[in-house]
C-alpha cells in the first residue's frame, strides 16, 4: 500500500513506523532483523531504509601521489527493501537522493524498485560529501528534491529519459519528501525553506516527514506556517531519543537542531550513558504523548540501528 492510503485506512488513530541504517559493508542482514523483530509489535505499516552516498577516500601510491576513490560504506538499501517486505509483509520506504546519481541512474534504481513491488519512496536532495562545503548535484544529476520529485512523477506517467521509449510502463510511486521544523541549514530563513517545501509538493510529493526536533512547540508552528501557505498533504514528525552525552555536541551540529536547556540539564546531570538514555526514552515518551495528543497521523522514530530504546519508547505510547 502507499503511505497515503495507510494514512487514511487509519481512520485518525496515530500510526507507529521508524527509520534505519543500511548495515556497514562487510556485515549481513541479520543486525537488521535483530532490531527490526523487537519493534514488530506495535505493527509499523511501514519501515524507512536510509541511503548513504558514495564518499572520497584518498590513499597514497607507491610514487607519493594520491588517488582518489569513491566507496559506499552502507550499500544495499534495494535488497533490504525488499527482504523487509518479503520477511515482514509491511511495506519498505527507500531514500532516494540527488547526490550520487545521474538522473539515469535514478531512473535505473525506480524500475528495479518497481519491478520489486515497492510503491513508495523518500526523494532527498542529500548533503554535500565530506570533501566538499556545499552539495554540488551529480553531473547530469537533478539539482533539488523537486527536480527529483519530478522525475519520479514522469516516470509514473510512463516518461522516460529515453526518448526512443514513447510511452512506456506508468509506475505508481507515493512520493515523500523532508521537512525542518527549525528550517533546512542552508534555507535564510523557515519562510523561505517552507516555500522550498510547497515547490515539492507541487511537483507531486504527497507526504512529509519531518527532521528530528526536541520542543513539540517547534513541529506545532511549522504545521501552523504550512497550512497558512496552502501546504495541505500529511506532516509526520520524526523523533529521535537523545541516548550519550556527546549527542549534546554532535546533534546541533549534524542536524542543526536546537536543544531546550531542561534537556540540556538533565543530561549533564547523568553519570554515565545509561542514565542518558534513560532520560532521552522519558523525554521522547512525554514529546509522543503530546504529540498524540496533538492528533498527529504517524510517530516516525529515527533508530541509528538501535531499537531497544524505540521499543521502551512504543511500550509506554502505543
């Protein structure tokens, strides 16, 4: 089923669904299962896999120089689409970026995903790779999530880049696309990032799902400001359970998320991690209660490949 039409069939009652991490090369599938298995009790209609673009290494020859060499740390995200859908029978969003791929390639990567039966996806432009200060799209790339977006739609209307191909087979993706409740980094300001997001949904997007926040106040005002500038598609926020001490550091700075300071408090406060985590599952507990409250259609919760956390977090909400 599409994102959409799980929303509907819902008939208003909150949804559960959580995000993970391709595995490292080099290990198999089963770190998947052994996360994904705990959280299948509160029965997830669907599950995001995450996409990591390729990044640069450099190693030195025998003659001094050094070569450049792209590598992908965490491939696999179309096999472990289809493993979850086969071996869970829930429906498997996969990202899909800008960064990393001609629009060839994009193309090439939705008819193997349509040829799996896997009828959502996720259209992220991507950040920039470590190397470089600002995102530069592929050569022959598209530029934008919106560029994307369109693509994908093309696609659906039996558009392809070929142009030998008239009319070709109409794929049925649901298109979903990011939101910043504090604004995208680069945007000048959330007025602006919110018409950024509007361009999205013109081009054919039919859901968003929000980057991680920590004040529930943060999400209520951008679903405010985006009804008032006529955005009226699902805005499903995306929570994310503080678990170490250095998260402080490393989650405003990654993310570019604002942290409230009775958090902040809380968390010195702990001697050691464990005690972080408990107090990011309580934390995460009350912003899921509230935002339940608040009628929201799904709670997204953003793993990093660890469930234990998530599944305390379910327990005492669903």
């Amino acid at each position: 089923m599409k994102i959409t039409e799980h929303l509907e069939a819902a008939k208003e009652k909150t949804l559960f669904s959580f995000e993970i991490l391709p595995p490292l090369k080099g290990y198999n599938i089963n770190s998947i299962y052994e996360n994904i298995d705990p959280l299948m009790e509160f029965d997830p209609p669907f599950i995001d896999v995450t996409y990591h673009r390729e990044e640069y290494v450099y190693s030195e020859k025998e003659n001094g120089l050094l070569e450049k060499k792209i590598v992908r740390k965490r491939p696999g995200t179309v096999g472990i689409c289809a493993a979850i859908q086969s071996k869970y029978g829930v429906d498997a969003v996969p990202h899909i970026l800008c960064g990393g791929f001609s629009k060839e390639d994009t193309e090439n990567f939705l008819i193997d995903l349509d040829f799996l039966g896997i009828k959502n996806v996720m259209a992220l432009r991507g950040d920039a790779v470590k190397s470089e200060t600002y995102f530069k799209p592929e050569k022959n790339g598209n530029c934008f999530a919106k560029d994307l977006v369109y693509q994908i739609y093309d696609l659906n209307s039996g558009k392809y880049l070929d142009e030998v191909i008239e009319k070709g087979h109409n794929t049925d993706f649901c298109v979903g696309v990011a939101g910043y409740p504090e604004k995208h980094m680069e945007a000048p300001s959330i007025d602006k990032d919110i018409q950024r997001l509007k361009e999205k949904i013109e081009a054919g997007a039919e859901y968003v799902v929000t980057q991680m926040f920590f004040e529930n106040n943060r999400y209520f005002e951008f679903i405010e400001k985006c009804r008032e500038s006529g955005i009226d598609v699902p805005i499903i926020p995306g929570l994310k359970p503080i678990a170490t001490k250095k998260q402080l550091s490393v989650i405003p700075h990654r993310f570019h998320v604002d942290m409230p300071d009775c958090l902040i408090r809380e968390v010195e406060k702990c001697k050691d991690n464990a005690a972080v985590r408990q107090v990011g599952i309580e934390w995460c507990i009350q912003q899921s209660k509230e935002l339940i409250a608040g009628g929201v259609p799904v709670l997204h919760y953003y793993s990093m490949g660890k469930s234990t956390n998530i599944q305390k977090i379910a327990t005492a909400v669903f």
